[in-house]
C-alpha cells in the first residue's frame, strides 16, 4: 500500500541509486558547461537532464 508520509517531493522518495544518478548529472553539467564548444555545453546539460528524469521516474 503506498503511504503518502513515505513519498517525498512530486511524489518520489529517491533511493541511493537514484541520488548517485542526480550527482553524477550535476558533476556533468558543472564540468561541460563552460566548455567553449556549444556542443559540448548544450550536449551534456541534455544528457544529465535526460538521465536525471529517467533515473528518478522510469523506474529502472
């Protein structure tokens, strides 16, 4: 049965997996987004924000 006490913000508690994912897309932005290339700055921002939202909602 699912307890709303137990669900934290938007509806989701994160687990240990899910907070590693959030930290390495953060480190991947913070790295890629002074990077003098677009494609590197707009690439990685995509990416971490791609795996930040499958990581905390799709479940896998």
């Amino acid at each position: 049965m699912f307890s709303f006490a137990s669900a934290g913000p938007l509806g989701i508690s994160p687990t240990s997996d899910q907070l590693i994912i959030v930290n390495l897309s953060a480190i991947l932005v913070a790295t890629t987004f002074n990077a003098p290339q677009k494609v590197l700055k707009w690439g990685g921002l995509i990416v971490a924000a791609v795996t930040t939202t499958c990581g905390l909602w799709c479940g896998h």
